[in-house]
C-alpha cells in the first residue's frame, strides 16, 4: 500500500467513525444502493460472500454490504434482507461498472437466490 492510499484509508475510516447520521466519503460523486430479498432457503453470510466478488471492480470505490433490519415500519422496505451500497467516483465509473464482467455474471447466476428483482436507489453524494 502506497502512502497516499494509507492516508486516505485512514482519512475514511476517521470520517466513518466520527460521523454520527451521515457517512460522507470524499471524492464521491454516485451512491448506489441494492436491496435484496433472498429466498428463504437462502443463507445471508453466503450470499454476502457472493456479492464481495464486486469488491474487484476496480471502479467501485467503496463497498458495504448492510442487514436490512424490521422495525415494524408499515413504510419500511422490510421485505428486503441485505443492502449493498456502492460508492462511485463518477457516473463514468458507474457505467463500466454496469457492463463489468463480473456485474453481468453475478446479475445472471444471483438472481435464482432472490424471491424478486433487486431494488436499487441511487443518489449524489
């Protein structure tokens, strides 16, 4: 790891550890979320680990992958098991990303894992 990357990872998790509402991740400009609801026969962790094969797209800066929790929110999607969230640094980035070999693959063998089509959300930074 070069110098510049190590100040930059500790710049980022100093800013996830002392942001209380908002994670703000510098040199962001597209967040793209994607929930999942997986079949019930479907295990959680395995699924994750899955998904953790995007980790190698080079244009996806940042990665998490989050438990959807149910709090009983008539409004909630509480239909949906696990968010990924993925952090662009342009919309450039975003479109290789789409037509990744790795994306492509994964959308194909992924989607007999889930009760439906993912969801996404996206927004700017």
């Amino acid at each position: 790891m070069n110098k510049s990357s190590f100040i930059n990872m500790l710049i980022f998790t100093f800013l996830l550890s002392s942001c209380s509402n908002r994670i703000v991740i510098p040199n962001v400009k597209i967040v793209h979320q994607v929930f999942f609801d997986l079949k019930s026969d479907v295990n959680e962790n395995d699924f994750s680990n899955e998904l953790k094969l995007l980790k190698d797209i080079k244009q996806i800066s940042h990665f998490q992958i989050k438990k959807v929790i149910d709090l009983k929110d008539e409004r909630a999607m509480s239909n949906y098991e696990l968010l990924l969230i993925m952090y662009f640094k342009s919309h450039e980035d975003y479109l290789k990303y789409q037509k990744h070999p790795i994306h492509i693959n994964m959308k194909k063998t992924m989607s007999g894992y889930l009760e439906r089509p993912p969801k996404t959300y996206d927004y700017t930074n």
